[in-house]
C-alpha cells in the first residue's frame, strides 16, 4: 500500500488547538452579528473580508492591527465579526488575537470562560498549543481554521510589553507554526496610548473604526497625523452610523 501522506507541521498544530464551544445565544446577545447570519448587517463584514483579503494579497501582507482614535467605538465588534467571516473563506487561516492588553474583551463577547493570559504567552510562559483555542462544531458554519488568542486580566506595563523584543520572537514563532494568512490584532485607542505605534513592527497595515455620533473628523486627523506615513491605513470601518448625519465626518 502506498504510505499516508506525512501532515505538515502546521497542520498538526493546528489540530492540537484545544476545541470549545459556542453558544449562538450568547453570541446573538453580544452583536456577533457575522456569526448567525440573521441579522442582514452582516453583509457589511463580508464585504470588508472580501476587499481586505484582495488588498492582503496583492501586498503580501498578513497582519492586520484593528484600532478607533478613542475608547467604546466597536473596534473588538469589528474584529470578532471580521474574524468569524473570515472563518467562512475555504482554505484561509485566521488567527484573532486580543492585544488590547488594557481592557480586554473579546473572551467575554465570545462567551469563553477561562481564555488564559495574553500575557504570559507573549512571555513565553504559555505555548501556543496551551493558549490559543478553536471553535468547536457548530450549526453557525463558523470555521475550525479560526484561532483564538485571548485574555482574561489586565496588563499594568501594557505599551512596555508590546514592545519588548521577546513578544516579537514569541509572534514570529506563532506566525511560523500555524502559517496564518490573516493575523488580526484587536488594540487598544490609539490616541490614548502609544501601544499601537510601539507594536508597530509586528503589523502590516491598521484598520480604523471610527463611531457615528462619537468620533469627529479631528480625531481621525490628529490620528493620522500620529501615524505618519509609516503604519499604511487599510481602511476606515464607520460603526453605529444609523441615523447619523455623517456629513460632519468630512475630512
């Protein structure tokens, strides 16, 4: 007989990935809209994956950091969502990371108790296999080539480990055992904190979610202004916009 094909290292690693469930109910409750599907908003973050991924491609680029100019604008909303679309994509591995090492939230709005510490993995205390997590089966068609990076405290000296060389070791490593082709970083407000320029090394480009009736044109331009031409801005994602005039968010 002819010998079994030899899985990949990859492969395996994935497969190692310990799988947990997901209540849809939870879910609905949290705004997963992406997740089942009924809510007909959806469509906007299969939209966003599909021009993402394009522009991904065309550039090489795996690693995509997710931030707002301030707090409460639906950055984690757009990641979770983003990411369970993302899931959808046959032959894509996505990787969803919370790297908002401050207030972290996605365990929460995911429903997974016990997500273990971002913190000691990106020390090295805690191996990718013991850490990162999978979505079990489920009827949402929600995909297994989906892992999860989660945090379940806060970080004191948050901007300082970002930047250590360690973490950036610690992530080349993931990055090269589970071979992702979308790596997204959920990160703290940029205007707030300078974790997302610290962490700059470790992304290829930065979406924006800005918050109809709370972001104004001047923070997306002092933003900006922060970033330099140095962190490539992919796209602006405009959240809660019903109902708002957005002519004031003209820039």
């Amino acid at each position: 007989p002819e010998p079994e094909p030899v899985a990949s290292t990859e492969r395996l690693l994935w497969d190692a990935l310990r799988a947990v469930p997901l209540d849809t109910r939870h879910l609905i409750r949290n705004r997963l809209i992406s997740a089942t599907r009924e809510d007909p908003a959806h469509v906007a973050f299969d939209v966003l994956r599909t021009k993402l991924v394009a522009t991904l491609r065309a550039r090489g680029w795996h690693r995509v950091a997710i931030t707002s100019a301030t707090p409460d604008c639906g950055k984690s909303f757009v990641a979770a969502n983003l990411a369970i679309s993302l899931s959808r994509q046959s032959g894509l591995r996505t990787v969803l990371m919370d790297m908002d090492l401050r207030r972290p939230s996605l365990a929460t709005m995911l429903g997974i108790s016990e997500p273990g510490s971002m913190s000691r993995f990106l020390t090295g205390e805690l191996s990718a296999d013991r850490h990162f997590l999978r979505p079990d089966k489920n009827a949402m068609h929600i995909g297994p080539d989906l892992a999860f990076g989660l945090n379940d405290r806060a970080e004191a000296y948050a901007a300082e480990l970002l930047q250590a060389p360690g973490t950036a070791a610690v992530l080349a490593d993931l990055c090269a055992r589970l071979a992702p082709d979308v790596v997204i970083f959920d990160m703290p407000p940029a205007l707030y904190y300078d974790d997302v320029l610290g962490f700059r090394p470790q992304f290829d480009g930065v979406l924006l979610v800005v918050c109809g009736g709370r972001s104004t044109a001047s923070e997306v331009r002092d933003l900006k202004a922060r970033f330099g031409d140095d962190v490539p801005l992919l796209g602006v994602v405009m959240n809660r916009a019903e109902g708002e005039n957005i002519t004031k968010y003209g820039y």
